[in-house]
C-alpha cells in the first residue's frame, strides 16, 4: 500500500522545482528500473504491481493497479515505479568527443540524444541552463537507461566553451559540409535549440560550422529534427575512428 504522503510527494516531481527540493526523480518501467538499479543512482523507494518483478530488493512495496495509475506519468502504467535520487552535477573531462546542447527543449529530443551519446560512446553531454532537465519524466522514459552511462552537467555554456581549449564544431544549416570535413577524435559538438539553431552568442564561440547537406532535386525541406541532425553528425565523427 502506498500513502497519501507518498502519492502526494510523486505525482509533484513532475515539477523541476518540486525534483530539486527534494533531490528525488521517477523512473518507470522493469528495463529502466533496472538500469538505474545497476548503476550509480541510489533507489530511494520502489513501487511494483507484481512481487516477482523484484523479489531480491528490500524497498519494493506492493501497490495494486489502481494506486499505480495515481502515481504513474504514462498513459500506460508498466507495472513498477521507482523514486531515485539525483546525483550531482559532475566535471566535464577535457577529452573524447563531448556534445553540448545549447537551450534543446523538448524532453523527446534530449531524451532521444542521451541515447544516441549512449549508443555511440559519447560519456559527456554539456547541457545550457535553458536546455530541458534531464530528470524530467518524460526524458527519463526517452533514454531508456542511457542516463546511467552518460554523464549529463548544466552550465553556463558561454562561459564553459569559452574556457575550453578543444575544437568546437557547430551545428548550422549554411555550415560547411560534414562529409568533406576532417573531424578529430576529441572536440565539442554544439547543437542547438529546436527553432532557433545556435544562438549568437554561442555561434561566436565556434571554431568550425559543419552542415548535413541536403540530397534530391527539389531541396524544400527546412531543416532537421535536432535529435536526428545529433545522430547523423555524431555517425560522422565516429566514422572517423574507423
């Protein structure tokens, strides 16, 4: 059984200010449970439907379907949902391939780029002040479990690239071509904000603007999804590798 308390407590961490007061976001689902479980956030209770999803585990309380549907943020309910606490905002290493996200707001998109940092080796995202928090529900469910091996600092981003002494490459419509670009192994990749691209002053900071060309005879298409411009550019930079 689960209170009146605790109901109350879950269903305002949908709330950034009500994640940092305090230091508490949700995950849902066995698979991102798990991953989380396996990793270095540390549980701090565990609600399950089903007694069997995590017998070994001595926090999980037993709810029933209607009390997880009050706590749930899916429109489908998967069984378990787990309160973790939030870790500490660590320091970027100078080294490797690193992303930056220059004011990304949609939770889908950040979400969609952890993983893809996950899928192709990138341990470190530089997220803006602005950029959609990475504990939101809603970007927690998008990562599947990549939150656990990415290691995701806010920052002030002006300042952060102005002090930094690698490379930095900028994600812009009129850039040069990525595919004729020599890209190094260890360098900052700057994306932007979903309708505005890079803003001025981070464009400023920039050492090399790359561009995903367009194919076909018409050529009308605006521009592209940021989380899918993240996936192409960063095939390009690990292709590099090879």
């Amino acid at each position: 059984m689960i209170s009146k308390r605790q109901i109350k407590i879950i269903t305002s961490l949908h709330q950034k200010k009500y994640r940092k007061s305090t230091g508490l976001f949700v995950a849902e689902g066995k698979k991102v449970i798990q991953e989380f479980l396996n990793s270095k956030f540390e549980l701090d209770s565990l609600f399950s439907v089903d007694a069997n999803l995590f017998a070994n585990n001595s926090k999980v309380t037993l709810i029933s379907e209607a009390e997880l549907k009050k706590i749930s943020f899916l429109k489908t309910p998967n069984k378990a949902l787990a309160l973790f606490k939030i870790a500490e905002n660590a320091v970027v290493n100078a080294e490797g391939l690193i992303v930056a996200l220059d004011d990304v707001r949609d939770p889908g998109n950040l979400g969609t780029i952890i993983r893809l940092c996950d899928w192709f080796g990138v341990t470190q995202l530089v997220c803006s002040e602005a950029t959609v928090d990475c504990y939101n529900p809603k970007v927690i469910q998008a990562t599947m479990g990549s939150l656990t091996r990415v290691n995701v600092v806010y920052a002030n981003l002006e300042n952060y690239l102005s002090e930094t002494k690698l490379p930095v490459f900028g994600a812009f419509m009129d850039g040069k071509n990525v595919y004729k670009t020599n890209l190094p192994k260890d360098g900052i990749l700057v994306m932007g904000n979903e309708a505005n691209g890079v803003s001025e002053k981070i464009s400023t900071l920039i050492t090399e603007k790359i561009a995903i060309p367009r194919f076909g005879e018409i050529q009308q298409t605006e521009s592209l999804n940021v989380a899918m411009a993240t996936g192409i550019l960063l095939n390009e930079f690990k292709r590099s590798e090879f």
